[in-house]
C-alpha cells in the first residue's frame, strides 16, 4: 500500500508546506476558471475550458459547492444526488448542472445541500 498525498504532508517542512499549499491555490483557481487538469488512467493532460459552472471551497473536513441555478428555481425543480462516492446537481429532465465520481467517501448523514 503507497502513502497518501497527506502523510506526505506532514513530513513536509513549513517552507515546502507554503510551497505546496500555494500551487493547490493556483490549481484551484485555474480549475475554477476554466483551465482544467484531466486525470486518465495512462496520462495526464490539460484542458482548458469555459469556468466550470459552479465553485467550491475546501476546508480540511469540509467542502462547500455553490452551483448557480436559474432565478426562480425551487427545490422540487432541483435533483441533488448526494451518495458515498458520487455527487450530482441539476434541474429535473436536464443533464446535471455538476456530476462526478469522488475520491474518497464522504458521509452522506453529515451532508446537506440548500437552495438560496
């Protein structure tokens, strides 16, 4: 079994902490606006898009999404999938707003969307 990207963090010293933790910003930021790394099974390559549409935020056992929908949509106009490994957003009858599978599990009884 090979060590997480985490474990590999705590070995880090604060230097190459600060290095490390501002080239995840960076990645974030591009992802967030339109430049996207895609991961296959045999390459990595970049892809560069339109802004995702949506936006998030990572705390360390938290994630906030934000995906914007249509003024005057309803709840009931609304499929959130939210499962162990997968997350999906978007209007009924319409392919999702948002869809993927995550890399780790999350708990779906501590998870909750709302509509603002």
């Amino acid at each position: 079994m090979s060590a997480s990207p985490d474990d590999d963090y705590d070995k880090l010293s604060p230097e190459e902490r600060e290095i490390r933790d501002k080239a995840d910003r960076q990645r974030e930021a591009e992802e967030q606006a339109g430049m996207a790394v895609i991961l296959v099974p045999t390459f990595i390559y970049l892809n560069y898009l339109k802004a995702l549409p949506y936006s998030w935020t990572q705390a360390l056992q938290d994630v906030d999404i934000v995906v914007p929908v249509p003024k005057g949509t309803r709840g009931r106009d609304l499929l959130v999938v939210i499962a162990k490994m997968k997350l999906s957003v978007g209007l009924k009858g319409k392919d999702p707003i948002m869809a993927g599978d995550l890399c780790h599990e999350i708990k779906v009884e501590d998870s909750t969307w709302t509509l603002g």
